[in-house]
C-alpha cells in the first residue's frame, strides 16, 4: 500500500515537472502520443510526455522554422527525402526519451528509501498519527529531491535536443556546401568540354593544313622529275657536241703528242741529274764515319743522319747526332725517354739494335764495336729524374768489345761531371737476359732478375736498360732504370742518353 502511495506520488512529480517544462498557457490537452504508462508491484503509472517543440525535429511551418533559424535560409528547400529524414530524427527522439523514462523508474526502483521500504513491509499495520505524519514529511522530501533530480534531467534533454539542432543546421550547411562544390564540377566540366571542342577544331585545321602541304609538295616533286628530265635531254646533247668536237680535235692530239715528248725529255733529263746527285751523295755519304766528321762538314742541327760504318752489312747506318750539348759532334746509342720501348730483349736484338733514333732506341752492340774499334771516343751518360733535375758522367776513353768477348766495355777514370762514377768495374762484363730462352754469355746472371742487358758486375750499381718505372721512387726488385751514384738503386730515373765522341773532337 504505501509503495504505491510513494510511486504515486514520485510519477505525479515526475509529470508536474514534465507539464512545466512542456506546457504552455492555453496549450490544448497533450495528444494521446503524449502519455507513457509502466505498471509496478500490482500498480499502473502514467507519465505526461511533453511535446517535442517544432525546431527539435525540424517539425512546424515553414516560416517558423525560418525565423527560428535564419541561417538556413541559405539551403536550398528539402523535398520528400528531407521530410523522411526530420521524421527519423524525431523517431530517434521520441526513443531516446522512452529510454531516459525507462532509467528514471529504475532508478526509482533501486533508490527507494529504506524507510519506505519498511513502510511497504508494514503496510497491514495500523499506523499511529505521529507515524503518519513522519511519513508524510519524508515523503514531500523526498518528492523535492526527486523533482530536483528530474530537472536535471530535464536540462539534459534540452541540451541534447540543441545538440540534435546543431547536427541538423550542420549537415543543411554541408549539403549547401556540396551543392555548390558540385555546381563549381560541372562548370569545370562544362570549361572542359569547351576546350576540347576548340583542340578539335584546330586539330581539324592542322589535318587540313598538312594536307595542302602535301599536296604542294606531291606538285613540287613532279615538277622537279621533270626538270631532270629535261636536263638529261640536256646532258645528250652536251655528249653530242663533245663527241663531235673529240672528232675535229686531231691538231689538239697532234700538239698533244708533243708535249708528251717534250715532257718525257725532261723527265729522262731529270733521272739523269738524280742518279748523278744519288751518286754524289753515296760519294759524301762514305766520309762520315760517325756525328763528328758530320759536325766537321757544317752539320749543326740535330737530328738523323746516315753513317758509314765498316765491316756492317749495310753500307750506311741511320744514327741520331746530337749537334749542341757541349759542342756537338756527340753519336747517342742509347735513349730511355717515356718508358714507350721495352728494354728487355735477347742477345740477337741488342747485338743489331731496336728502337727509332728518334725516340727511346739501343743503336746496337756491333755497331758501337765497329765505331769504337777504329779511334779513341769518350763516352757520356746523361741523366734526368722526376723532378726535373739533370746530371751527367764523363768517361775519358770508351769502347766495346766483339762479339766473341761478349761485346764487354772498356773505359778508363770518369772525368769531372755531377753524377760521379756510373759503371762498377773498369772492364766489367756485358750480361744478356734470359729472355726468349737465352743462354747468359758471361758469369754475372744478375740479368735474370733486373730486366734489360748491362754491363753488370755482382749486381752493380747501375743499369740504365731497366724496367721502366714512372714517379720515381720504387719498392721490390732492383731492376728499374737506375744510376746508383747519384740517385741511389731504388730510383728510377725518367731520361737518359749515351752518347760518343772522338777524343781528338
């Protein structure tokens, strides 16, 4: 009995509470969509639902929705799908409100004081008046707190009803939005569409173009076949007159033949004249036994000459005569220059020589005998490194042996000069290389390891026909172009001459 006397008296102040925030002076009676009923503990409760206003669903004129919300103004109108959606969201209002009715009666449920509970249980009991009376003013507390609780609950709502509106104004806007953007595309597509027309129209007109063209140059090309056809008549006709003119040529022919005649005496008188100065020349040729007897006869350039050397088998040799160090007059049978000619070759190409006089050359070990076997010749060795510095080596009397004494050197004491002493023996032995399978003639087998022939003795200090290293400086084996006495063996030198001279020059 007294649950439902408390019940009663919670949903009456629940729905006082819902009727002052719904209804308005002189507002008609609520709709029956306006009632909720619940039934509890053998009691039945009807709550008045207030009317959702106009602008929470979107409901209402026109106009008054227009005055409420100036901004939508803007929008466009909504049609049918417009109406359907304001009817869903008022749908979805309706059921957010059945929900919050449905928490309020739980919480009714679970937050009934326990003296009412009491009361409930002893609800057969006579009751006193003070009893009653106690009832009462809990009672009208607890209403106070209950309409309270259900304010807040109110303004709740209401804020979710203007979060709803604020929803509903945002999507009209985006759609205004994409409206436009959606225009400003067709537009763009419409601009689109126009200048594709105007490509087409000028591609139309290019075609045309290029059409005239070759049409032109179709004409051209005609024009042009048969202006090489009149030009071959043309060529006919030249053939023609010269045919006819070679016909009545006979006294062109006839002087013709006589400056042939002519041309021939002077040809025959000509070879006549060369054989005579080849001859003189042989004549010259034979008195120039070496440079000096050339340096004798005027010679002062340097350069190639002939040579006659005895007992060769070629009556003249082809040698380089340095015309300005120190005088001139200077034979030069050995050049290392640029590394450009290798140096390590067998006894046969040392004994005739290898090389262009000009560049890097051996003249040849017979060669050297037979100039050396017939006077007295001083030998100079001259050197430059990597850094542009230059020295030389005087030798007071020089010559090579025969074959038969392995072409060995002979000199005697090294004159003053700034690269002191070359050679390590007075008569050391002239040692080939084993290259080609040949067969050492001498007792120093150092040339195996060194590279190039040299009058070696017991891995002398110096050989100038060794591998050719560039930059100077050199690691390993001791086999490089090297002139121990002035830059030391592990040094290979960037230039170097040797060259002879007759003493009494």
């Amino acid at each position: 009995m007294w649950s439902c006397l408390w019940l009663a008296g919670t949903v009456l102040s629940v729905a006082a509470a819902l009727d002052r925030g719904s209804e308005r002076p002189d507002d008609p009676l609520p709709s029956p969509q306006g009632y909720h009923r619940l039934r509890h503990a053998g009691c039945t409760y009807t709550f008045l639902l207030p009317e959702l206003d106009s602008d929470c669903g979107g409901a209402g004129s026109g106009e008054d929705a227009e005055a409420r919300h100036g901004v939508q103004r803007d929008a466009p109108p909504l049609d049918g799908d417009a109406s359907l959606q304001r009817l869903q969201l008022l749908e979805t209002a309706v059921g957010n409100v059945t929900r919050w009715l449905h928490k309020i009666e739980f919480f009714i449920q679970q937050n009934m004081p326990k003296e009412l509970v009491k009361l409930n249980r002893n609800s057969n009991k006579n009751l006193s008046v003070e009893e009653a009376g106690d009832v009462g003013s809990m009672l009208f507390a607890y209403s106070h707190e209950q309409n309270q609780w259900i304010a807040n609950i109110e303004m709740q709502l209401v804020n979710q009803t203007s979060k709803l509106e604020m929803k509903v104004l945002e999507n009209a806007l985006s759609m205004n939005k994409l409206e436009r953007q959606v225009l400003m595309q067709k537009q763009a597509i419409e601009h689109l569409h126009e200048k594709n027309s105007v490509l087409e129209g000028r591609l139309t007109a290019m075609q045309d173009s290029h059409e005239m063209k070759l049409q032109m140059i179709v004409q051209e090309k005609r024009q042009l076949q048969k202006v090489v056809e009149d030009q071959a008549v043309v060529v006919s006709q030249v053939e023609r007159h010269l045919e006819e003119a070679e016909r009545n040529s006979s006294l062109l022919q006839q002087q013709q033949q006589e400056m042939m005649h002519t041309l021939q005496s002077v040809l025959n008188m000509l070879t006549h004249a060369a054989v005579n100065q080849q001859s003189a020349n042989d004549e010259v040729k034979t008195e120039f036994q070496d440079c000096a007897d050339l340096h004798h006869l005027g010679k002062t350039n340097s350069g190639i000459y002939s040579v006659s050397v005895r007992n060769m088998s070629e009556p003249f040799v082809k040698v380089y005569c340095d015309m300005e160090t120190d005088g001139g007059g200077w034979t030069v049978f050995q050049r290392r220059k640029d590394g450009s000619l290798d140096f390590h070759r067998t006894w046969k190409e040392y004994k005739l020589g290898f090389g262009d006089p000009v560049g890097e050359h051996w003249l040849g070990n017979e060669v050297v005998h037979q100039l050396t076997s017939h006077k007295s010749y001083v030998l100079r060795v001259g050197l430059r490194d990597w850094e542009g510095h230059e020295a030389f080596s005087l030798y007071n009397s020089f010559a090579v042996e025969s074959e038969a004494h392995n072409f060995r050197d002979i000199h005697s004491h090294a004159l003053p000069a700034t690269a002191a002493k070359c050679f390590a023996n007075k008569k050391p032995g002239y040692c080939i290389n084993m290259y080609e399978g040949d067969i050492p003639r001498c007792c120093c087998r150092i040339a195996a390891c060194t590279n190039g022939s040299w009058w070696f003795d017991a891995c002398g200090p110096s050989n100038l026909n060794g591998a050719y290293y560039g930059g100077g400086q050199y690691r390993g084996r001791i086999n490089g172009v090297k002139w121990h006495y002035w830059r030391g063996v592990n040094y290979s030198l960037r230039e170097t001459v040797m060259m002879i001279r007759p003493k009494d020059f």
